[in-house]
C-alpha cells in the first residue's frame, strides 16, 4: 500500500498555532499517515516539541500530497496554497485567526476535522483562480498567478500611480489612483471588498476590477465573465513607479511602461469542505451580520402554482 502524506501548514509565529500542529502531526502519525511540513517550519516544529515525527517538504514530492491541513488564518491558507501550487491536494482550513474565511472549521472542531481528514470524508471544491503576467514592451519579464487577487498600487505614499485600465484588448479609462485591485471571486470578500468592491458568491465565475482611491469620475467597480482579460498599464507620467503584489505574498516592480494582464487561470485550486450549507450562511457567521427578525419564506414560497 501507498504510503499517505499531508502537508501540515501553521502560522508557526503563534504558540497556539504550535500546539495545533503538534496535536495535528500527532493525530496523522497515529493513523497511519506521515506529517509533512515546510522546510523552513521543520525547526520551529521541533524546537516546540522535539519528539515529533515529522517529514520536510523538502524529502517529499508536492504530487505526492494527499491533502494540505492548514493551521491559522485566510493569510496561512494562502501561503498553503502557494506552497500546493503543483500538487492536486486539496486546501483543508481549520481557523485559528480571526475572520478565517477560507477556513473549514474553527479551532474547537481541530480533532474532529482531522479523524475526518484521516477518512478522506470531505467533499472537494474548486475555486478559480488568475493567470498574472507582466511586460515591459515586448518582453514578458514575470509570470505568477493568484488565489484572492493581483494588485497593481503605487510604490511611493506621496506619489500617486498613473495608469490606464484595459478590458478585452480595448481601452477603458486613464485615471490617477493608490492602486487597482484585480480579484477572483474568492477574493471578492478581501482587498477588493474594501476597496467597495462587491461580494461574489464562489459558484459564480467572473473577474473584479476595484480602483483604489482614484481621481476619476468613470471608476466604479467592473465585473466581468471568466473569458475577458484585464490589463493595467503603469503610464510614462507616473512620478516614480509601481509595484505588482499577489495575494500579498508575491511582489514584482512596475517600472513607467509596464503592462500586468490578469486573465483567469487553467488551473484552480482545490479547497477540502467539510459542511455543505450554503455561502449566505458563511457570509454571515464570518462577517456577524445581523439577521435577527427574520421568519423564514412562507411555506409555499418558491413552489410553482
């Protein structure tokens, strides 16, 4: 029989987020699986539990993973996904920040979603993702790809970022702002959410276009279908230069001239469910929306007559 390996992925600045792992590699050793970690975390692992049995990342093939259980907040499970990038292993998020919206569970429910993960009794969700690209002339000088959003901003606070926004091959306005948010519908309730930008449910597949703080009587939210492209041009009269951000994690300088186009990618990411409710119901939980009053739909709502 095939040996089985998860990634175990922890916000490992945290103690709490320590003790999770510990108890998670633990759990996994225990049933038959072999806990697998970051290269750079393996230290900190063992420095907080020496006895721990654990595998590098750096020993194991990502086509390897069968899951990835990630310990922390939505900033961890990005930094999981990055990590699973080549890999078909799903994202499992067990909540240990604060809003934790790509999580799965919350930290009471840690035991339970990993005898679950033990099972493999989870449903997969697919969540589409973007194709990044920048380039300076002619030239593709960086390529990258993102799971909440790409953001073109300015470098300088007291410089403001001269661009010109293009959709489908096809100009659409020229504005001076602090920045432009391009997102996935995964993101549309981080940056680009407060950027004013809408939520989109996660069954919907579309691209967002938020300027930030723009200077422009035309800069209102886009959002268009999965086939379009964007593209944001850093003009010649930007005092000073950009800077490309994705997912907050990957950085890339925009010099005068530079072109970041965003386009959907062929490749999404898996994410581990564990509940099938709806995202009305997340949305609520995570954002503690008030509901009280409501009765439900009458009985025969709904129904054809």
């Amino acid at each position: 029989m095939a040996e089985r390996h998860i990634l175990v992925v922890a916000h490992t600045g945290r103690p709490g987020s320590l003790d999770a792992a510990a108890t998670t590699s633990r759990m996994l050793k225990a049933g038959g699986v072999i806990p697998v970690v970051p290269h750079e975390d393996r230290e900190a692992l063992l420095g907080h539990d020496s006895k721990l049995e654990l595998k590098s990342l750096a020993e194991v093939s990502v086509a390897d993973l069968e899951l990835v259980i990630v310990l922390g907040g939505d900033g961890t499970i990005l930094r999981a996904a990055e990590l699973a990038r080549n890999s078909n292993a799903p994202l499992l998020g067990i909540n240990l920040g604060h809003v934790g919206f790509l999580a799965e569970a919350e930290k009471d429910g840690l035991e339970s979603s990993i005898r679950r993960a033990l099972g493999r009794d989870y449903q997969i969700e697919q969540r589409m993702a973007l194709q990044v690209k920048v380039q300076v002339g002619s030239e593709t000088v960086y390529q990258t790809w993102a799971l909440n959003e790409a953001t073109v901003e300015k470098a300088s606070r007291e410089r403001m970022l001269e661009v010109v926004v293009e959709v489908d091959g096809r100009p659409l306005s020229s504005f001076g702002c602090d920045g432009i948010v391009m997102s996935s519908p995964t993101g549309s309730t981080a940056y680009s959410f407060s950027g004013g930008g809408p939520i989109v449910w996660p069954t919907v597949e579309a691209m967002l276009l938020v300027p930030l703080s723009a200077h422009a009587l035309f800069a209102r939210p886009l959002v268009v279908g999965p086939d379009s492209v964007f593209a944001v041009e850093v003009l010649d009269r930007t005092q000073g230069s950009g800077v490309l951000w994705c997912d907050g994690r990957r950085t890339r300088d925009l010099p005068r001239g530079a072109r970041v186009i965003v386009r959907k990618s062929p490749t999404p990411v898996r994410l581990a469910r564990l509940h099938s409710g709806p995202f009305t119901d997340r949305l609520v939980s995570k954002f503690n929306l008030p509901v009280t009053g409501w009765r439900g739909p009458a009985e025969n709502e709904g129904k054809p007559a």
